[in-house]
C-alpha cells in the first residue's frame, strides 16, 4: 500500500524533527566535552555510563520539573508566544536540507533562498521575547542582537551565494553535485575564492549566531543571560534548543556549500555518515572560536561587518561572478 504525498511528507518531517531534536541534544554534550579538553578538563563524566552519555537527558527532564515563573508585569501573550517564534524558524531550516540524494523532507529548487529566508525570522522570536519580559536588560540585549544579527545577515547571505553562482543553481542537492572530483569542493576551487568565501561564512555565523566574541546580547557581566533572563523551565529550554538547531543547521549548509555535502571515498551508503561528521567539523570550528578568543566591544562588532566583512562578500560573489563567466559558463 502506498501512501498519499503528503502523508508522506508527513512522516519524513516527523522523522526529521526528532532526529533533529536528538542531534541538538548530543551537540551540547558535544560542545562541553570540546571545551573541557581545550582547558584541560573533563567535562560531564558521571550521569550515564561511560563518560555521561545520558548528561543531555538528565538535564532535558531537570527543565521539565523546573517551575514556570512569569514575572508579573510582562505581557503574557507576546511573553508566553516567544520560545515558539523563536524556535519554529530554527528548526523549520532542515525542511530543505538534503542529507543524501533523495532523504530529505524536500529538496526545493530554491532551497537555499528557502533556508536564508526562514533563518532571518528567529529575529521575531527573539525580540518578542525581550520585549515581552517587561526587563530593562532583556529589552537591551534584545536590541543588541537584533543588530547584530541584520548587520552579520547581508555577509552571510552574500558569502552563501558564492557557491550557488560557481554551481548555476540554489538546489542544495545540484551545488553538492556539482562539487564531485578529486578537490572538487568548492572551498578548493575558483582559485582561493572558496576559502575566503567559508571564513567569511564561518565569521558571519558565529556573529548571526550571538557567539563568543561577538557574544554582546549576553555579556554575563552586565546582561546576565541576556533576553531569555527572565525564562525558566520549559520555554527557557525551547529557546536554547532553537539556538544550538540553528547553529547545527548552518553547519549543516557549510557542509552542503563548501565541503561537498555527502559526496567521501567509500559506498553510497556512508554519503549520510560523511556529511554528518563534516557538519560536526564545521560546528566545532565555531565552537574551537567561543572558547579560544574573548568578547570584543560593540563597536568593534559593527565596523567588522560593515567595514570589512559586507565588503569583502560583495567582493568574492562579484569575483566569483567574474570567475564563472571567465570559464565560459563552466563550472570553476
């Protein structure tokens, strides 16, 4: 018996967004157990044996048995509705993530413009819940982030398009295929315009994503922890789960633009296994950054990216234009 389209469609989300879930999960372990042996340290060890698998499940049920504690002045609707705003956008971002040729939820033929139009709506979220707070500091980190998150969008978006001008297509399946070959991805390719263009993307989203060094919304000194100060429990949770899902799938589309997606030595079956473990690397480039280097001003944030970085992405996306009509309309 075959099922109709969109129980289909269905079903594979489902199966996405519970492997999703359980990805970002494991990724906070992953991101603890990195910075503990960066500072020479071990990191969560007891809850779960060996080496505290079970670390992410026992805080995930510590978060559900937390009380839910609404400040009295805050404006419960737009208060209670954030964690929502926030998350969905975050999560609805592997929708058109192909994780091999044909698994996927759907492999739209303008699936990157899909993924950097619904990456920018965490924004709504996240000043909906600065403002909902009814707090002075949470209202100010809110506007910080808000900020910094337009400023560093324009670099992302033109960084992310390098690969779609040396590929021809905004098909993520169709600019992994055509980075097959010996050195064939493109962080190799177009004379060194590939590399430049992955730093520039790598930059511009640990800046997008409120990271150390540009971790300003926070500054634990002065903003605590920053527009979520006020949330607990549950919706305290949502928020950080949207936050590590859309830092996961950024990594996941450095994976799919610059390193090849799932293309690897070996059999078809392993293409999965492969663009994994270089979603993995990409995630802990930005994480070897939040612990190695530390917060730098605000005004230094800005004039990084409308001094430097807006200009150096036009400049690699008009090059890498330049570089593909040099080749006569072939790939570079």
């Amino acid at each position: 018996m075959t099922l109709p389209p969109l129980a289909q469609a269905a079903i594979a989300a489902f199966i996405v967004l519970n492997a999703v879930i359980l990805m970002v999960a494991y990724v906070t372990l992953l991101e603890r157990k990195f910075a503990a042996r960066m500072q020479s340290r071990i990191g969560p060890y007891y809850v779960g044996w060996p080496h505290g698998w079970l670390q992410p499940i026992a805080d995930a049920l510590k978060l559900m048995l937390k009380e839910d504690v609404v400040p009295a002045a805050a404006d419960r609707w737009v208060y209670n509705l954030a964690p929502i705003a926030f998350l969905v956008p975050c999560v609805l971002i592997f929708a058109t993530i192909p994780f091999a040729p044909g698994l996927g939820v759907a492999d739209l033929n303008i699936g990157i413009l899909f993924f950097l139009a619904v990456s920018a709506l965490e924004i709504v979220g996240l000043f909906m819940g600065g403002w909902g707070s009814n707090n002075k500091y949470a209202l100010i980190s809110a506007m910080r982030a808000v900020n910094q998150i337009i400023s560093y969008d324009l670099p992302f978006i033109f960084t992310a398009l390098v690969p779609v001008v040396l590929a021809g297509s905004m098909q993520l399946s169709e600019i992994v295929s055509a980075q097959t070959g010996l050195f064939g991805w493109f962080v190799f390719r177009a004379w060194g315009l590939g590399v430049l263009a992955l730093l520039a993307y790598l930059v511009a989203t640990i800046a997008a994503e409120n990271r150390v060094p540009f971790d300003i919304l926070e500054a634990e000194s002065e903003l605590v922890a920053g527009f979520r100060v006020e949330y607990s429990g549950m919706k305290f949770a949502l928020i950080q789960l949207g936050e590590y899902a859309h830092i996961l799938g950024t990594s996941f589309l450095g994976a799919l633009l610059f390193l090849g997606g799932w293309l690897g030595p070996g059999p078809a079956w392993l293409g999965p296994i492969w663009f994994l473990l270089k979603a993995i690397f990409v995630f802990l480039l930005i994480t070897w950054v939040r612990w190695s280097f530390v917060r730098i001003r605000v005004d230094q944030i800005l004039a990084i990216s409308w001094k430097l970085l807006l200009p150096l992405s036009i400049v690699l996306l008009m090059a890498a234009a330049f570089a593909v009509a040099w080749s006569g309309g072939a790939r570079v």
